[in-house]
C-alpha cells in the first residue's frame, strides 16, 4: 500500500508532467501527462465515486489497474484518500462499495469505452 500512497504523492495536486525532465531529479516530471490533477478535480470529487472506482479497478488509458493488486481495505483506503486529499473535500469510499463496483468491473478485458 505504500507504493500506492508513494505513486499518488508524486502526482501531486498539478498532475503528471513530463517537462524539463532531463533537467530535474523531481520523479512528477518523468512521466508524460496522463494522469489529470486530483486537486479539486469533479470526476475525483463527485458524489457517486463509482467511476473512480472503476478506474482504479481496472485502469484507463496510461493507468494501470490495481484491482488484482491491493485489498479490498487497501482500496476503499486509497480511493478514500485522493477524495479528500489536496483540499477535496468527498465522502469516503466504503469496503462495500469497493465490493459492489469490483463485481459490476469484474476484469479490465470486459471494461467498454476506455
């Protein structure tokens, strides 16, 4: 789980940028931008978190999945976490609705539209 904590800390509250890499030691500059910011972000902060869910359960675009990866606790706690860090201020994310949205995207290859 702290790799998880580690990877969001480092995309920071700006997003993924890939400038100046060459130049810099900062690890938020050796990335493309793939990653949106998270701060104040609407599809982070909105009242149904059953997208982020989904996201983060079976990847989307440049994002890997991590449902196979961490607990169920592990993530209802991370998705917690970018709801209410770099002043977002969203409801938590329950085990059981981590449950519910990982048998609703059971895999990423039955995922349609990412």
């Amino acid at each position: 789980m702290r790799v998880a904590f580690t990877s969001i800390t480092a995309i920071r509250r700006n997003g993924v940028r890939s400038n100046d890499a060459r130049q810099s030691s900062d690890p938020v500059h050796l990335f493309p931008l793939s990653y949106q910011p998270m701060a104040g972000n609407p599809f982070v902060t909105a009242e149904d978190p059953t997208p982020v869910l989904q996201v983060v359960l079976t990847g989307r675009g440049g994002m890997p999945h991590f449902g196979e990866y961490l607990t169920t606790e592990e993530l209802a706690a991370v998705i917690s976490y970018v709801r209410n860090g770099w002043d977002n201020n969203a409801s938590a994310v329950s085990t059981e609705q981590v449950e519910e949205a990982d048998q609703q995207f059971s895999s990423p290859a039955e995922v349609v539209g990412h």
